[in-house]
C-alpha cells in the first residue's frame, strides 16, 4: 500500500503589495510536515534575504475561500490583475507586509497536505514530545 508522504513541500508565487507601485516579485517555500500536522512554514525570499512564519494550516484554507484571521495574520481571496490570489496581511514589531499568493498553487500546496494527514486526523500524527520540546526552548 502506498504511504502518504510525511513532509510536503512546493513554492508559491507571490507579490509583495507596495501602494503606488508595481510591488515586488517573490516566492515562497511553503512546509508541511505529518509530525506538525496543524502548521505551515512559509519561507519568503527575496534575493539573498528570507524570512519565516509559521501559518496555521486551516487558516490558509480558510482563507482560500473567505476572510480569516486576526492579530499578526490576516487571510483572505480576491482577485488582483484578473487572477484570483490569496492575501496574507503579516504584522510583527518589526513591520508588516501584504502579500498577494496564487491561489492555484496554494491550493494545490494544500489538497497535497491533505493527502497527507485528512483533515480531523491530525492528532494522529501529532508528535506530542517534540511539540513540548519546542515549547520548552
């Protein structure tokens, strides 16, 4: 029988929103693994500078089909220059940003993350000791 796989990886495209400009061009590695089953580590890069968050799996689902979110994130779908993208509002002390995500890739980043662990059995494969190894450093 063939296994789900444990870690599911896929770059996205994605523009980073400036007002009055074209904004930026970047991609970012989304993240999954079946040992975290609730989480997604997004990986943006631009040039020789990058920078992670960790994104709630079922908010970026969520946010595929409707406004979510509150406090440092902020998920939801429009279209912008005739393509239907997703848009992640990212606050911390240090800035914000606005970033526009191809909701087909997103999409299909999550359908995979799915097929790994189905949505209500997450608790199966979460690694309880590793999660309060994380918390405790």
């Amino acid at each position: 029988m063939l296994q789900p796989p444990m870690s599911v990886i896929d770059d996205v495209d994605l523009r980073l929103v400036v007002p009055g400009d074209e904004g930026v061009q970047l991609t970012a590695t989304l993240r999954f693994e079946a040992s975290d089953p609730f989480a997604v580590e997004a990986t943006f890069r631009a040039g020789a500078e990058s920078i992670s968050w960790v994104l709630g799996r079922d908010l970026l689902a969520d946010g595929l089909h409707g406004d979510c979110g509150e406090g440092d994130v902020r998920v939801w779908p429009t279209v912008d220059r005739g393509r239907h993208v997703v848009m992640l509002q990212l606050s911390s002390p240090d800035g914000s940003a606005l970033l526009a995500a191809d909701a087909t890739g997103l999409d299909a980043f999550l359908r995979r993350t799915y097929e790994a662990v189905p949505l209500g059995f997450e608790g199966d494969h979460l690694d309880l000791d590793s999660v309060v190894a994380k918390l405790l450093t």
